[in-house]
C-alpha cells in the first residue's frame, strides 16, 4: 500500500496548499518562547479500500485556551429528535451530508498558530515551521472555528440560530 500512502499523502498535501491553509514563516518571526505545535500525516484505508490522508496537528501538546475558543455546539438529542419528528410530520425529507476538509475552511483569525511540518512536506529535513492561516484538524480550537464559519455562512443565507438549541 505504499505507493497509495504517498499518493494520498501528496493529494492531501495539495488540498492543503490549494487552499492557503499557511504561510512559510518569515525571518525573525519566531520570538523565544513561541509555541511551536508539530503536525503528522494519519495513514488510514477506507471501507472501501481507498487510502487516505490526513494532517493533523497534535493539538494535545497546545497551550489550553478558554473555553470560549474551544467549545462547539453541537445539537442535543432532544432537539436532533425534535427535528426528525417535525420533518416526518410535514413530509420533508432529510439528507446527510459531508463538508470534506470541514475545519481547513475556517479563517484562524487574529491569533497566531505556529505548526512544524512532517519532513516529507517540507524541504528542510527536520521540516519547516509555518504560520496556519486555516484551522487544521486536531487543533483545540479547529471544531470551534468550523462552527463559526459554518454558522455565518447559514446566517448569510437568512438562517438564524436557535438561542435554546445553538447547535
């Protein structure tokens, strides 16, 4: 499966860039101190035997934030079921659907995140240190960033969010 793994790594690898998801650090920008969080490509084959990869940041080793960054409505079991039943009665139908790359679309905004990049991705051999412009998956704060981009986009199209039920 080798050959699948690279061809994966190098098609998520040019998702990433694609859509700016960083940009290379600039001299003197790394100050003493900076937390610098490493970032690893997961490995995995799909049911249906396709290879996929995936980078992840290792969101464990960041600095805790406040929960305000991290938190992410989701919806309650009471309000998913009140959906499906008030769906049910008016004969609507209910399709799921899949945001690929879901958290590379939101903005990382005002602050500052600093990933080290695997080697394969990188031309320095012990990988280059880049300034994420975009949520990556694994970071504390990445599903929270989704919601709020995601939302907004909702709120654009008319959508309001339910103050009981923010998810």
């Amino acid at each position: 499966n080798a050959q699948k793994f690279i061809e994966a790594g190098d098609k998520e690898r040019l998702a990433l860039i694609a859509n700016e998801c960083w940009r290379p650090l600039m001299a003197g920008e790394l100050k003493p101190g900076m937390e610098v969080i490493p970032a690893v490509s997961i490995y995995t084959i799909k049911r249906c035997g396709r290879a996929k990869a995936r980078l992840v940041a290792l969101g464990s080793r960041q600095k805790f934030l406040s929960d305000s960054e991290i938190y992410s409505p989701t919806m309650s079991h009471v309000g998913n079921r009140f959906c499906l039943i008030e769906a049910a009665s008016k004969g609507h139908y209910i399709r799921m659907f899949d945001s690929g790359n879901a958290c590379i679309k939101a903005a990382m905004g005002d602050g500052k995140v600093l990933v080290k990049l695997p080697s394969r991705w990188s031309k320095n051999p012990k990988g280059d240190i880049a300034v994420l412009l975009k949520a990556l998956y694994g970071l504390q704060c990445a599903p929270r960033k989704w919601f709020d981009c995601y939302r907004s986009s909702l709120e654009k199209d008319g959508w309001k969010m339910c103050e009981r039920e923010p998810g």
